[in-house]
C-alpha cells in the first residue's frame, strides 16, 4: 500500500514539474518559490527566514518553499543558488559567509555571482564580561589588554567567523593581543561560557547575548555598529567610545545572475514588506535582531565594500587564500 | 494562579493540540531522518496564528512526542527514528524479534512517561539551581563527561571488548572529517564541500543498524520469518512494571541532569543511563539479547531529559536542545523572552507550560498503549514486501535529513560496512558512540587547551567527580570479571 502511494505521488509530481514550463515575468509567480536556506534546520538563519518567509508568500499570492541545505557554512546552498535558473522560482539567503568563502578558498564566487534582492537583517558584532568583571568601559578592557598581551581570555568562534573577525578587528587597530578560544558550535556558546567563569569575555551578536544580559548574567562593554541597535539603546557602540571597530553579519536574499529586473522588483516589495509585518518586527525586536530594507543596489554596495574590508581583515590574520 | 493555569490547559482545544501535537511528533519521531527539530520548525510559522499558550503547547506536544516516536522504529526495525533512541533498539529489536515487540513498545511507554513527568517535576522545583549547575559546565567538564560517556564502551561491545574498542576507534575515526573549527583546515574532505560540514551521525546510524540488517536478512535466507506473538496483557504484566519502577530513578536522574547541560541532551543521556543499567546489573551479559532493562534505561533517560532541557531554556533563555532553541523562537514571536524575568511576569504561562507538558506525558501513554497492539502487525507483512520497503525507508530518510543523494551514499556505504562488521562481531552502537563522543570529547579538549591549558581537565571539582565515575564504570565490571574466574578456579 505505502509503495503504491509513493509511486503515485511520485508520478503526480513528475507531471506537475513537466507542466511548470518557463513563464513570463508579468504572471511572476505562478507557481511555489523554492528558498534555499544553507544551514540547518532551527538554526538562526532559518528560524528568521521562516518567520519572513511565511510573510513575504502573502504578498507574492504563491507558497514559498523552504529547502534546507546546509553544508561548509553555506557554500553549498550559495552554489546551488547560483547554478539554478534565474526566474526568480529559485531564491536563498546569505550572511557575511557571501564574503569570506572566496577569500579563504572555499568556493570562488561571493555575490557578484547573484542579484541580490534585499539585504533584511544586521547583526553586528558585541564584547561581553561577566556580570562582576573588573572592566567598566571597552577602554579599560583594551588598556588591560596592552598591558597583558595574549592573556585575557575571549571567547569567539572558529577563524574566519565574521564573529572571530569583529574581535581581531579590534585586535588590529588597536595593536593588541587576546587569547582567543574557538569555539566549535560558534559564537552561541560563548555567553554562557562568559556566564559561568570558564572565560574573560566574548565576542557575540546582541541577538546571541540578550537571554544572559537580561537575566544579569553578563555584561556589554560596546557593540559593532555605526549606531545603537534599536532594541538595545543603552548599549554604547564602539565608535562612540573612540574605537573605529564595525563589523556587521548581515543577510541577504540571493537570486541567481540573470534573473529579470521586473522578478526582482516584485520580490523585493514582497520581502520588503515581510519586513514591515507585526509578526516579524515583534520577532526581531525581541530576539533583539536589526531590520534592515536595502534594496539591490544599497545592498551591492554595501557587500562590494564588505568584500575590500574582509579581504584586507583576512590578509591581515593570515587566513587569505586564493580560490581555485 | 494554578487553578487558572488549570483552567486554561483543560479545554477541548487545548487537549486537542497536545495530543495531536504528541501524535504528529511521534510520526515524526518514528520516521527516520525526520527529527524532533525538524517537525518543529515546520510546525513553527502555524504557531503565529495562534495564541501564544495554544502554540507552545503544541509545540510542547510535537517535541515529546518525538523523543518517544524513535522508539518504534527502533524496536520494529532496529533503524533508530531519532538519535536519542540508538540505544533503545539495542535491547528493543532482540526483542520484538522474539515476537514480543508489542511487549517492548509497552516498556518504552511506560518508562518514557515515567521519565517525561520526573522530568518536568524536576524543572519545577528546582530549576534555578539546576540552571547555575548547567553554567558551571564549561569545556575542561565537557571533555571529562565525553570520557564518562565513552566508558559505556564496556556496556556496548558485546563479548569482546577489544572489538568494542575498534568500533569506537572507527567512529572516532570518522568523527573527524569536515572542517576542523579550531585551524579552518579542511581534513579529509578531498575538496568536497559535503564533506566539510563532517560526516552527519544521521545517516550513519540509519545505515549501521536498519540497512546493515535488511541485508543479512537477505543473505541469511534460512533465518526464519519474523515469528509475531500477540501480547498477553493489556499493558505490562506485573514483573515487567516493577523491573520499570526499579530502572526509572537513576535512568531518569540520568535522563535530568544530563538534559540541563545544553553541550548534551537526549542521545548522551541514553548512552550512560544505558551504562548505569549493565553496571549495575547483577546479569550485565543478559543486556543487548532484548531484556526490558536495556529499553527502560534508555526510553527514561531521553525523556526525562526533555524536562531536563527546558530548565536552561526557561530560567536562563539558553536552549539546552535543538528542540528547544525552536521553542525559544516561539516564544519569541509572541514577545515572550524566557529568563528569570519570565517566571515573575508571566506566572500564569509557565504554569500553563508545566502543565502542557505533564498532560503531553499522559499523551504518551494513550498513544503507546493504543499502538502496542496494532504497530507488531507490521512485522507479520511478508519479508519479501518488507525488506524493499525497510531500505526504501532508509534511502528516503537519509535524503531527508539534508536534502542530500550525498547523504544517502554516506547510509549505503554504513550499510555495507555495517553488515561485514556485525560479521566481524563489532556492535553497530559502538561505531555510534565514537561519531558521537569524539567530537564532544576534541572540541572541548582543544577549547580547554586554549582558553587555560590542560590543568582544569583534573582540577575542577566537577571534573574530579566524573573522573571518579568513569573509573567505578571501568573498573567495576573488571572487578566483577575477575571474582567470577576466582569463583571458577575454586
């Protein structure tokens, strides 16, 4: 009985994508959009692209289908998306990864591969210490840092992580030393390591610290942003206390190269105002997560100067590597 | 408060959502390849649209209904639905290939509920201690507890530990292909991009255990048919129900404390409540032949340490499972951040969530009871239909996971080499434990190493602590082996 079922399920969607022949942009959609999501299930990438998504489909009037495939921290999904047909039936979501992957020899295209369709969220980077650190302000952190150079002990996922790149960042500009810790389930681990003693600090997205910070567990000493992030205005940014440190991880939707102006306008409207919705700014705010709207161009722009910043970072900590 | 929290999940609705949110979980948990997580973050965007104790409660149910859901293709198939049931089939498909699988499944409902609700008895009374024990768990204790996990070496090898030690040692092996997170250096991936992310343990399993024996059943064509015994009792006959109560409390302290910590969870939890049991046993060799202890050991834990996993969750907001990272999504749609802060603003929805989830455990038991009979007639279907449909399950299962052929060359492969090992006598289950424990065991240990050097590995007091069990968990039997050769010379 399941065979005869499977079979026959099996043939109905056999027919149904013979049917699903090339459209016009003005029917756009006609039929279910796939959303190539290249991390796992219930991962932060795909909890925020689920909630958007189930948004954006309202406005496009067709399902979009959410396809995980996770594997070397998106570059199997950024692959696949760019190798699909570009009608705007096959779309994905990004973070930084888009600009580090081709300067680390992972895969050799970042988003120049791409029309990018929005860029809906930031992350920007952040320094925790627990609740009862000896350190007050980012400056005393980074003076005591000079002072004791590869001692103060920072938790921050493994290298090449935009997370692990906002704190050599610092590193850099400032000319000091930390001991990092890597971290092998990345940044998320590093709060509650922070928490319980078992490091200085760490370096982690708001969106990743918020539960420990509003329990009073721990502690921010500054966030990577140009400015304060909505949903937590008492935290200083770096720039304001006079280090130029920013570092964003942001994402993106991605359709391939090709895919025409009118399928990307449409879908930009539909995401743009996913991004409006009650449901996904009530999700966002309480995460503690930036909304962002940029549109293609915003957005290329922003990712072309990413892609000088991350090359130039990664030079600098000895991770740059031509991709073949 | 309770009275009202009461009020709230006592409604047809209400009632309606957990047990059909249970029932959807244990499909889900029952199907290889799909998982507690995944069912969850599908069910996560209908969630929206509901009232945010309606939403969590269903989520709630799906989330125990999966734990449980592995059990019956563990012992039906002896392909584990979900990781935290690898080692239910151990005892569980011995067993239901005696023709008592109906007997089986009664012993995992049971011990699941029984865990399930000392669990969540356990997150109301004392989760803001658990929640400051979950904390003291950094990498130096992680690695101990990789080690203490590992000593379930001696429970798992069957007759002959050195093979025990190969199948881990292979495991182990295996364990670290992909990207090594610590040097961005690539290990044994041969440029492949699948294989960055490391060999998934998913696939693994599906193809050690439910392909491995789809095909020594075909090639052994004079075993005979799977014999099917209706059971006799209702639900569990009395010997059975006291060897439950006997192996409930320490496979649900196990399942509880292991569950808090959010580096383990369900499957971890199994592995050494599991060992606890052939330790403790006064007929340790009995275990793996399908007796009830070996399922109760490890049904109890994974549940008890739902229960387990939500104490992080709710006194902290850090999820102590991938499940409940999912719920934390949820709550968070509805403007609900889990914290301290929770408990003093929203009494009325943790009361609601503690009760949800001790109506979900009673779920359980309607389910399991309801099925007992019915889900044994599978293994009356006739071998020749049976076995295409088992491998067909396990090729859907492994694609399923990723969306990924490559995945299911991955089970192909296991399942080939799974066949010649059980030959060989290596135990499937211990291949699992080294792909399982190796990482937990080198991550932390590397992180350890960077943060402070080795010393917190033999200085922290947890650590000392574990580093005492895990000697009593070698030793003992060794103890135990060699009283019996004294005993015997005499």
């Amino acid at each position: 009985m399941k065979f005869r079922k499977l079979t026959v399920l099996f043939a109905v969607l056999c027919i149904a994508a013979l049917l699903s022949a090339p459209t016009t942009a003005n029917a756009y959609p006609d039929r279910p959009i796939t959303y190539i999501i290249g991390w796992a299930t219930g991962g932060g990438s795909d909890l925020v692209s689920r909630v958007l998504c189930a948004e954006a489909e309202k406005h496009l009037g067709q399902p979009i289908v959410i396809v995980n495939r996770p594997g070397g921290s998106g570059a199997k999904a950024y692959v696949e998306i760019s190798q699909a047909r570009p009608d705007g039936y096959t779309i994905g979501n990004t973070t930084g990864t888009i600009s580090t992957h081709k300067f680390m020899g992972v895969i050799p295209i970042g988003h120049e591969a791409f029309e990018v369709v929005i860029t809906f969220n930031s992350d920007p980077g952040a320094l925790w210490v627990k609740k009862d650190a000896p350190w007050k302000t980012l400056e005393e952190f980074v003076e005591d840092a000079r002072k004791r150079p590869e001692e103060i002990v920072v938790a921050a996922s493994n290298p090449g992580s935009i997370t692990r790149l906002g704190l050599q960042l610092l590193e850099v500009k400032e000319d000091i030393k930390f001991r990092i810790a890597s971290q092998a389930g990345g940044e998320s681990a590093g709060p509650g390591l922070v928490a319980g003693g078992h490091v200085d600090a760490c370096q982690a997205a708001p969106v990743t610290a918020k539960s420990l910070y509003d329990a009073g567990e721990i502690r921010p000493l500054g966030v990577q942003s140009e400015v304060r992030v909505d949903a937590f205005p008492e935290i200083p940014t770096f720039m304001e206390q006079g280090y130029d440190v920013v570092m964003h991880n942001t994402r993106q939707i991605l359709a391939p190269k090709g895919t025409p102006k009118e399928v990307v306008d449409k879908l930009y409207q539909a995401f743009k105002a996913a991004t409006k919705s009650e449901t996904f700014v009530k999700f966002m705010n309480e995460s503690g997560s930036m909304i962002l709207d940029w549109d293609q161009q915003k957005s290329t722009e922003f990712l072309t100067a990413q892609d000088e910043q991350f090359k130039e970072l990664l030079q600098q900590v000895g991770l740059y590597k031509e991709a073949k | 408060m309770l009275l009202a929290a009461l009020e709230t999940v006592f409604t047809l609705k209400m009632i309606a959502l957990i047990f059909g949110g249970s029932a959807l979980g244990i499909i889900v948990g029952a199907l290889p390849g799909l998982s507690a997580t995944m069912g969850m973050a599908l069910m996560l965007p209908v969630t929206f649209y509901m009232p945010p104790s309606e939403g969590i409660l269903m989520l709630l149910g799906l989330y125990t209904g999966a734990v449980f859901g592995g059990a019956y293709s563990a012992i039906l198939l002896n392909i584990p639905g979900a990781p935290p049931s690898v080692m239910t089939s151990l005892d569980g498909y011995p067993m239901s290939q005696r023709g008592e699988a109906g007997r089986a499944i009664s012993l995992a409902t049971v011990g699941s509920t029984l865990g399930g609700i000392a669990g969540i008895i356990a997150l109301i009374i004392i989760a803001p201690i658990l929640a400051r024990f979950a904390l003291r768990f950094g990498p130096a204790e992680y690695t101990v507890l990789a080690v203490f996990g590992l000593s379930a070496i001696v429970a798992v090898s069957g007759k002959s530990l050195a093979r025990g030690f190969a199948g881990v040692s292979l495991g182990v092996l295996l364990s670290t292909v992909g990207m090594d997170h610590f040097t961005n250096i690539s290990r044994f991936t041969f440029g492949s991009i699948e294989l960055m992310s490391g060999i998934n343990f998913i696939p693994v399993v599906i193809g050690l255990f439910g392909l491995a024996e789809v095909i020594s059943q075909i090639l052994e064509t004079a075993k005979e048919g799977v014999i099917y015994k209706t059971i006799k009792h209702l639900f569990l006959s009395r010997s059975d129900f006291l060897k439950v109560l006997k192996g409930f409390l320490p496979a649900s302290f196990i399942g509880i404390v292991i569950g808090v910590l959010p580096g383990a969870g369900g499957t971890i939890a199994s592995i050494i409540s599991y060992n606890q049991a052939v330790q403790s046993s006064k007929e340790p060799e009995k275990f793996g032949t399908g007796i009830p202890e070996g399922i109760i050991a490890s049904e109890t834990a994974n549940n008890a340490s739902v229960g387990g996993a939500m104490v992080p969750l709710l006194t902290l907001g850090v999820p102590g499972s991938s499940p409940a990272a999912i719920l934390l999504g949820a709550l968070l749609i509805h403007n609900l951040r889990p914290g301290p802060i929770l408990f003093t603003t929203q009494p009325m929805l943790i009361n609601t969530i503690f009760i949800g989830l001790m109506v979900a455990q009673f779920s359980l038991l309607l389910w399991g009871f309801a099925t007992a009979k019915i889900a044994p007639w599978i293994l009356a279907v006739r071998r020749e239909v049976m076995l295409p449909a088992i491998a067909l399950l396990c090729v859907v299962g492994s694609f399923a996971l990723k969306n990924s052929f490559f995945d299911v060359g991955i089970m192909l492969v296991s399942g080939i080499a799974g066949f010649f090992l059980n030959k060989l006598g290596v135990k499937p289950g211990t291949v699992i434990l080294g792909l399982i424990l190796g990482p937990m065991f080198e991550n932390n240990l590397r992180s350890t190493i960077e943060i402070s050097g080795i010393a917190p590995v033999f200085t922290s007091p947890i650590c000392i602590v574990l580093w005492i069990l895990t000697a009593i968990m070698i030793l003992y039997p060794i103890c135990r082996m060699l009283r019996l050769k004294k005993c015997e010379s005499e």
